[in-house]
C-alpha cells in the first residue's frame, strides 16, 4: 500500500476565515531546545513540520509521546507508538517516551492510593521517575465528558502532568531556554479558542534562585484551519495516523470520551473484545462516560465508517503495534485520508 490510498476521498470545504493570531511570537533563534507535545495526530505532526518548515535546527527539536496506556494497553491505538517512532525517524529527530507508571487503566481504577509515579526516557538511555507520592485518592469512574480537567482527567494524568514532569526531573533543561510546542487549534472549540499563543510553561522557573528554567509554551497553528493542517502534511508528504484512514477525523485514544456515536460503532465493529471490555468498566462503575447513555447505546446509535468496512487491512493496522507502510510518500500522489473534515468529536 502506498498510501492506503483504497477510497474516493473527500473535497476539502471551502477555506474557514479565521482571525490572523495577534499573540505573541517567540523568537525562533532563542532556544535550545524545542520540545514538540507528539500524539501522532495531524495538529502535533503540523506543528512538528511549522518548526521545520521556519527554519528552526532540527538537532535542536525533540519529540515528546506521552503513552496514556503506559505500555500496558488499553484505551489507545495500539499502532500510535510505533507510527510517532517512525515519524521521528522519517524526519531525523529523536523521540522520548514518556508515562504514567499503569496508564490510563490503573488510574483509573486507583482505589485509597496516590496517582502512580510518571516514568520518561532521557538522552543517554536512562528512565527518569517523578512523583507517585501524591494523596490518596479513589476513581473507580471513566473521565467525564467536559472542559473540567479534575472531571477529565484523562487528559492531565496522563498528558499534561505527564509532560510537565518529564521537563522538570532533568538537569539538562536548567539553565536553559525551552521551548514547549502544543497543537491545540482554536478552530477545534470555544474553550481552545481562549488560549494564549505563546505564556509561560507550568514548568517554568526564571524567576526562581534555585533550579532556573525558563520554558515557554508555544501554540504555533492555534489560528489554522484544519484545511492548513492537511495542506502542510501534503506539502512534506507524512502520510497520516492509520485511524484517519479508518474515518476519524482525530487520532486521539481509540476509545476516546469525546468519540460520536459512529466511532464507537466503529470500534465495536474492528476492535469487539476491547469494546466489550470498555462497556463493562462502565457497568462495573454504575457511571457512564457520556452523560445520558451507556457507550453500547452509544455505538447502537451509530454506524461503522465505510472506510473500516470496506478496508480490513486499515483496521488490523491500527491494532496492531508495528506500523509496516510507508510514512513518507510522493506530495504529488498524496490524498486526504477519509477522516478528513469529518466530526469534531473532540474536547469542548
């Protein structure tokens, strides 16, 4: 397969006006390092190819993949690992793994214990550990579907906290200027659209006398539009995230709490040993993810996407853990993968 190019594909939507981003700047020669937050996801392999295509030292730039499943699968697509390695090495940086010791599950399913420490991989080969002696506390629920990021805490265990201990547990960031790159899109929900383009890090310490950081988060496509992101993979030819070829429009977890009624059923189509395990954590819990309904409701409502249907191949690449098909292809030859200008089905 040379692009898993095996549908029609859909045309791109006229162009969305969006506002032009009067944030700040950072200036792109100041740094040593560049630290780009990589899902795997078209908005974090944008920004990755921005930094790129802006002139920044490529030697200076580091991918950062926070695992949610902690190399014990669970809620994730079981491909992302090994596709955000291949990126890495198509484009000639390094990729560093970071975790929350259990993942996704364990914290979860944490019951009067403290949040598992965060696990992350360090230039010389080395595992760097932080936390784990946080207060007790009990879950026993999936996150919830809203902007609040206690109730959500997908997000923050297993991301955002995860990131943030990875860039303070190592020496070689004091004393040093970092940038932090995220590719959150303003054109993804109101909430996004409220975030500053370029502030202070949550690591950040410049102005502290003891263990000095200076890290800035930067937001380099907060004003694109999704017709930019796909414009500015097509121009370096990165094939997609295999779950954009099943129909996604986002390569967020498999199991995603913001997913539609179509991608459940979809799951529940590809993946129906996972789904089924999924569905009875929900009943287990006495709480559902959605609010209203349970997620097998939920994928009753729905329909698998034609694309997973009509392609077993794309399914069975997805789940599996080695991602075996090209990952750069001709520009020329490149197509918008199904998924494209689909559903949101993302954070509000």
């Amino acid at each position: 397969m040379e692009q898993l190019a095996l549908f029609s594909f859909p045309e791109p939507p006229p162009p969305i006006e969006i506002p032009y981003d009067i944030g700040e700047k950072p200036d792109l020669t100041s740094y040593d390092y560049y630290i780009v937050a990589f899902s795997g996801g078209k908005d974090s392999c944008s920004a990755l190819l921005h930094l790129l295509e802006s002139g920044v030292d490529r030697s200076r730039i580091e991918l950062f993949h926070h695992d949610v499943d902690g190399r014990n699968p669970f809620f994730d697509w079981p491909i992302t690992t090994s596709y955000c390695e291949a990126v890495a090495k198509a484009f000639g940086v390094p990729l560093y793994m970071s975790w929350r010791e259990g993942g996704f599950l364990r914290e979860m399913l944490r019951n009067g214990t403290p949040t598992a420490p965060v696990i992350f991989e360090k230039p010389d080969g080395t595992l760097g550990k932080a936390g784990g002696d946080g207060p007790i506390g009990t879950r026993l629920r999936y996150p919830q579907v809203t902007a609040n990021l206690q109730t959500r805490y997908c997000s923050a265990a297993t991301k955002i906290d995860v990131g943030a201990a990875a860039l303070r547990g190592q020496d070689r960031f004091l004393g040093k200027r970092t940038l932090f790159i995220t590719g959150e899109r303003a054109q993804e929900s109101a909430a996004r659209s409220r975030y500053a383009s370029l502030e202070r890090h949550r690591s950040d310490t410049r102005d502290g006398t003891r263990r000095v950081r200076h890290i800035d988060h930067w937001r380099p496509i907060l004003q694109w539009s999704e017709q930019e992101v796909w414009a500015i993979m097509q121009r370096h030819g990165l094939n997609p995230h295999p779950c954009y070829w099943l129909g996604l429009s986002r390569a967020s977890c498999a199991f995603c709490i913001f997913g539609g009624a179509d991608q459940w059923a979809t799951l529940k189509h590809i993946w129906p040993e996972r789904f089924e395990i999924v569905a009875g954590y929900e009943e287990q819990f006495g709480v559902t993810i959605k609010r209203n309904m349970s997620v097998r409701d939920l994928a009753a409502k729905g329909k698998p996407y034609p694309s997973a249907l009509a392609s077993p191949e794309i399914a069975r690449l997805a789940l599996s853990e080695t991602y075996n098909v090209p990952v750069l292809v001709d520009p020329q030859s490149w197509m918008h993968p199904p998924g494209a200008f689909g559903e949101g089905g993302g954070p509000t």
